[in-house]
C-alpha cells in the first residue's frame, strides 16, 4: 500500500486486513484490530500471528474498543502508537473533539465544556462520536488518560500517585482499576516491561519521554526552523533540540524536544502541575506534527517531477505546528512583510519588555508576553508602521477579551473568516496561521516570498495564480508541499517566511 491509501477512515475491511496482514506500521494510531476469539486489541502492525478475517473488528478508535470489552495486547501496547493523522486532515466534529480531548479539555471543563466549545449540547455530541468513533467522550478521554498513564509508567520513575494525578485520573484507585482494565496489567507489572535503557537513563522524579512518531522524519528542518525564529529569553534552539518556556493552565512551564541517538523523539519537561503534562505533551507532538504520515505524504508528493528530488533529499518533511494559537497569531502579524531576523528581534523585545520573569532554566528566563499585556503596552515597545501596531494591539485585546477565539479545534473555514474580518489580517496571515495551529494539511500560500523562491528555484510557476494552480494537483497536501519550498531555499534567516 502506498500514497493516499494510507488514510483509513474510508477503508474497507479487505484494505485494513491486508495492512494488518502486512504488518503496516504506517497504519499504527489509524485504527485497531479487535480479535474475538482472544478479547484483545493490537496495533496493526502487531507481529502476534494475523488472526481469522472472521474472528476480526476494526475499530476508528482504542476508545471504541474498550467499550465493546476489548483490553490492550501486551505484545506490541496500542496505546504507544503515533496519534492518527486523521485529527488534522479532518476538519469535522470528530477530528475538533479528538483534538481537544488529547489537550485535556474534559478533563478541566468536563463533557459541557467540551460540547460547549464546539457548538452542541453534551447530548447531541455523545451521541456524534459514538456514531462516527464508537465511543462517546468520556470514553475517549478515559483512553487518552490511559496513554498518558502508559507513557508515564514506562518512562519515568514518577511515583505511582504522581503518575495517576498527571495522566489526569480523580484517584490512585480509579487509575490502578483502568490500568488493570485496558492493559491486563496492574501499573507495577506494566512499568516492568519498560527496556532496560528506558530504565536506566529514567531519573527519578524526572520527566523524560519518548514521543511516538511515523518515520522518517526530517529533525534537521525543524530544528533549524526553530532555532532561526527562537525568542531569545523564551526559546532555544540547537542542531538537536528545541526548548521553551510555556504558560499553561496549572502555571510556568519548560520543555524541551530533542532527538536521542536512536532517532526517537523526547521530552524533558518542568511543570509547575502535573496535571498538565498531558496538554503539554499534545502542545509538543502538534509543534513537531508528529502524527503526520510522512510516507503518505512522501509517496504522493513524489509523483510529481518537480518534486520527487526534494522529497528523495529531504523524506519525512514536518509542518511546525504552534505551541500556544494566541502566541502564533501575535507572532504572524509581527513578521508580515519583514525579513524572519527583524520580526525575531522585535519578538524578543517585546517579550524582554512584557514577558513575565520565570527562574531561569537552560537559557531561558521568561514567559511570552500575555494578551493583555501586549494590548496594553505593546505600542510602547513595537515599532513599524501605525496601522501595524495597531492592529497587533487590537488583535491582542480582543484574545484577551475573549471577543476572538483562536484554537486547534477551529473550524478552519471560520477561523479563517474570523482573522480576516480583523483590522491589518490579510489572506497570507489567516492562511498560515491556520496551518500552523490547526495543522490543516492543505494549505497554500501562492503570496509568500519564500515559497515563490522556492517555487522558482524547483520549475513550479511563481506568480501567485500560476502558483495557486499548479500547487492544488498536490492536494490534500499542500502544506507538505509548501514546506518543502521553504526547506529548498535552506530556510535562511533572510528569507521572508514568517515567525
């Protein structure tokens, strides 16, 4: 199976057999395979031997598998596999309630909250993703807080307490009775099967994890993506890792991404909360898009002449995502029409000047600037045009305000209604602020300068309808392609991409 094959929310049943009987870890996060004859569910890509087509189910979710009674296989741990790209490539109901749920939403808000933010009683969306996921909310974000227990157990040497109260379970009992339940295993049997070099470089209290992700994957892109556009007090960027501070619900945050020398992606975080690991967890995985199926992408993009020297030279390129949406839309409108240095320097003063102290940790001091901080005071500190201060300052009252909404779970056609309804918010900046935060995956961007010198350089038309033209043969994935053009020109502080 290759190429656009791979998205299985339409797949039949022979399509997902044959992947399961080929042991396709390109499908593992897409769906899970139920084995009646053994009450078990697995990863396709599980090396037990392929079970009956009759003894078989296919289910959208883990979620949907625990409710029909099914429990986790011990062999190959489904809840360790990458997340689906589907949350990204969907725009529906379902992908905006999955990507809340891993952000922890039901947990803060509950079922109301989560219904609330997307527009529908509690009801009417049970009874939508029971329908379209085969589990209701409850269900799915008591998966979510069994992945998150799983990874706690097998990668740190957190107590177990700590481990029940991050992963966001009421009580230690509650969290020792679903571990039982969805793994067959009590949290003491599960952390035992952690490999012993997962063991070993475990530091106690510490956190440290492996984040799953569909290989290849381009690190030298990304880090270098950062590392060009990192708020110096805020970021900081090597050849190998990425860290940051972050405000999140519980108080300050720092983490850092980094490839290990296996090629795995990890972790490191300092949370003021446990309680908000699970969010900051989701935060980093839709910062480094890695949920994104990188063969799928690569096969399709491949096929296209112009670019399958590109995707040989760079396979499993990522689309950075947004570790906070408020931040990205300030960081956008600061960057339009300056070069990525200019609109960095003026980022670090503005967060020099606005940006709370935290205790310094590895290079970073501060926190960037709240919403409210930037509306009141940020025309005492950014410079350029009037209109263009004003219309950051603007922006910013009206997120703090609560008069614009801006997060991962947009509807991406009225997300972007609502930025270009706003004073000094143009096509570019809706467009690309929406790839970033909500990781559409078929965005395009025929105005950027960086992607018409990309465009150029690889013999795609550059003027913006030729452009505009050309690159929808892409679809669904002209973001992909949109990355590519910017990893062509090296991405160079000189280019004007965006911050």
């Amino acid at each position: 199976m290759t190429g656009p094959a791979i998205t299985m929310t339409s797949a039949t049943f022979d399509e997902r057999y044959r992947a399961i009987d080929a042991r396709d870890a390109r499908f593992d996060g897409q769906f899970v395979t139920a084995v009646r004859s053994t009450g078990i569910y697995c990863r396709p890509s599980c090396p037990a031997r392929t079970p009956k087509p009759s003894h078989v189910t296919f289910y959208p979710t883990s979620a949907a598998a625990h409710e029909a009674g099914y429990r986790a296989c011990k062999r190959c741990l489904p809840e360790a596999a990458p997340g689906s790209p589907q949350w990204d490539l969907r725009g529906d109901t379902a992908a905006r309630a999955m990507r809340l749920i891993a952000e922890g939403v039901v947990e803060r808000e509950g079922v109301p909250g989560l219904a609330a933010r997307l527009g529908y009683s509690s009801r009417h969306l049970t009874r939508l993703l029971t329908a379209e996921l085969g589990a209701g909310p409850l269900a799915l974000a008591r998966a979510q807080r069994a992945h998150t227990a799983r990874m706690l157990l097998v990668g740190t040497d957190l107590a177990a307490a700590d481990v029940a109260f991050s992963a966001g379970f009421a009580s230690v009992r509650q969290f020792n009775d679903t571990v039982r339940e969805v793994f067959g295993l009590t949290p003491t049997e599960l952390r035992a099967r952690r490999s012993a070099k997962d063991a070993a470089t475990a530091a106690p209290g510490a956190i440290d994890l492996v984040l799953p992700h569909r290989g290849p994957i381009d690190a030298d892109g990304l880090f270098r993506w950062m590392a060009v556009r990192a708020v110096h007090g805020a970021e900081v960027a090597t050849e190998r890792s990425f860290a940051r501070t972050l405000r999140l619900d519980g108080g300050p945050a720092w983490f850092e991404v980094r490839l290990d020398a296996a090629g795995r992606v990890r972790l490191r975080a300092r949370l003021t909360h446990l309680r908000d690991l699970a969010p900051l967890v989701a935060r980093a995985r839709r910062l480094f898009d890695l949920d994104a199926d990188p063969l799928a992408v690569d096969a399709a993009l491949a096929t296209h002449p112009e670019l399958a020297a590109r995707v040989a030279a760079v396979p499993g390129i990522r689309v950075p995502g947004a570790a906070d949406p408020h931040e990205m839309l300030i960081r956008a409108m600061v960057g339009q029409q300056i070069t990525v240095a200019a609109a960095r320097t003026a980022l670090t003063a503005l967060t020099e000047a606005l940006g709370e102290r935290v205790d310094a940790f590895e290079g970073t001091d501060r926190l960037f600037p709240t919403m409210a901080a930037i509306a009141a005071h940020g025309a005492d500190v950014l410079r350029g045009p009037g209109a263009r201060i004003r219309a950051v300052t603007g922006t910013a009252e009206a997120l703090a305000a609560g008069e614009l909404t801006l997060t991962t779970a947009d509807d991406g056609h009225d997300q972007r209604a609502a930025l270009l309804a706003r004073p000094g918010i143009g096509p570019w900046t809706a467009d690309y602020v929406r790839m970033r935060v909500t990781g559409d995956p078929d965005i395009t961007l025929p105005g950027d300068v960086a992607v018409r010198s990309g465009a150029a350089l690889l013999g795609i038309p550059s003027d913006p309808r030729g452009f505009d033209t050309w690159a929808a043969r892409t679809a669904p994935w002209r973001s992909y392609m949109t990355a590519h053009l910017w990893r062509a020109l090296d991405t160079t502080p000189q280019n004007r991409t965006s911050s």
